[in-house]
C-alpha cells in the first residue's frame, strides 16, 4: 500500500471510528440507558453500512473517499453553503437526541413493526448513496468542480439531478420511526428546506462552472423526487 492510499484510508478509518462513538454517544446518553434496543439496531445497520461502502471504495476509488474527507462548513467556498452544511448539521444531530430524550420520558410510542420499517429504510437510503458514489467518482461533501470533471447523466443521475441528497433524505426522515420517536420527526422538515436551498444554489453554481450541466439540467426536471420536484 503506497503512502497516499495508506493516508486516505487511516483518515477513513478514523472517521468511522469517530462517527461511530458520537452516534453511541448522542443516542444513549440523553436516553440514560443501555435498553434501548431501537438505538442498538439502529446503530448497528448505519454504521455496519457506512463500514462497507468505505472499504469497498478504499478499494475501488481512492479519489472518491479522499474527496468525502473534507468535511465541515470551514471548507466550503459560499457562504450560503457554509450556512446550509451548519444548518444540517444541528439538525441531524436533533433528528437523534430528540429520539434519545423521547424514549428517557416516553413521549411517544412507535409500534416496532413501523421502528423496523424505519431500519429498513434508512438502509434503503444509504444503498441509494453507495449507487450514486458508484456511478459518480466526482462526488464531494463539499460544493465543488474538480478538473477532469464531466456531467453524470446515467444510473440514478438520469432520475433526479442530486440523488445523493435523495437517498439521504429518505434516510434521514425514517431515522426517528427507526429510534421510535415521532417527536423527532420535527427535525426533518428544516432538514429538507435547507438542502432544497442548497441544492438550488449548487445548481447555480454546477451551471456556471461545469460544462454541459445546463443541457443536462433540461434533460432531467426533477432535483430530488421524480415527478414532484
């Protein structure tokens, strides 16, 4: 294994390591218990999953991965980007500590046919990420246009211009059934309005700097969910 490749995938396995302990953390500790067992299924499917989509494209696409490490609003370029990965940020951090808290006071109870259902779903939307970083090697955390970079028209790109956002999205609104709450689910809408607007300024942004985008965005009518928007 050459230095770089060695690089990449000791900061991946730092940041699963990382992403792993917060996730236990922001889950069990406002829930002042290890008896969650809504939290544990969930815990284990997300970070079971992100663990095979990273070392199946340490294997694949080094430069995908590399491109995925750059995280945080510090390095975009725009401001509203700035404030649109901030946003999502504080949010998707509520979309589990409500649910954490909720279970603590028993605010709500999500029959466990619906909480797996939730499971099922948010693994349904973590495969719709792994398509798209198959089908795109260009795709970044950050709102960007690499040199080399073309258009994507096919796969799930030929569906909607920003699937990413799609399949995060569906994860994202079945993650509070999957953790039992129904009072978490007021940490989705936000969440979808602020990636809306980022979408729509990305587009912008995509349409000045990457040759071929507006045709493509004429090709595909919809952002996010075929035949609505």
């Amino acid at each position: 294994m050459d230095k770089p490749h060695l690089s990449v995938t000791k900061q991946a396995v730092m940041g699963l390591a990382a992403l792993s302990i917060f996730l236990w953390v922001v889950l069990f500790v406002p829930a002042w218990t290890l008896n969650y067992w809504q939290a544990w299924i969930f815990w284990f499917i997300f970070v079971f999953c992100i663990l095979i989509i990273s070392v199946y494209f340490l294997q694949k696409d080094l430069t995908l991965i590399a491109g995925r490490l750059k995280v945080g609003a510090t390095a975009e370029q725009d401001r509203i980007q700035r404030l649109t990965q901030v946003v999502i940020s504080v949010f998707f951090i509520l979309l589990l500590l409500v649910p954490s808290l909720d279970h603590r006071f028993q605010w709500s109870t999500v029959p466990l046919t619906l909480s797996l259902v939730g499971d099922a779903f948010v693994a349904l939307g973590l495969l719709i990420i792994f398509l798209v970083f198959k089908e795109n090697t260009y795709t970044s955390v950050l709102v960007e246009v690499k040199e080399g970079q073309k258009v994507i028209s096919t796969g799930p790109y030929s569906k909607v211009r920003h699937p990413m956002y799609s399949g995060a999205l569906l994860m994202l609104l079945f993650i509070p059934l999957a953790l039992g709450s129904y009072w978490g689910l007021l940490a989705f809408p936000p969440i979808l309005a602020t990636i809306a607007v980022r979408s729509i300024a990305e587009e912008k942004f995509l349409a000045k700097d990457l040759q071929g985008y507006s045709e493509y965005r004429e090709k595909v009518r919809y952002r996010l969910v075929p035949y609505v928007w």
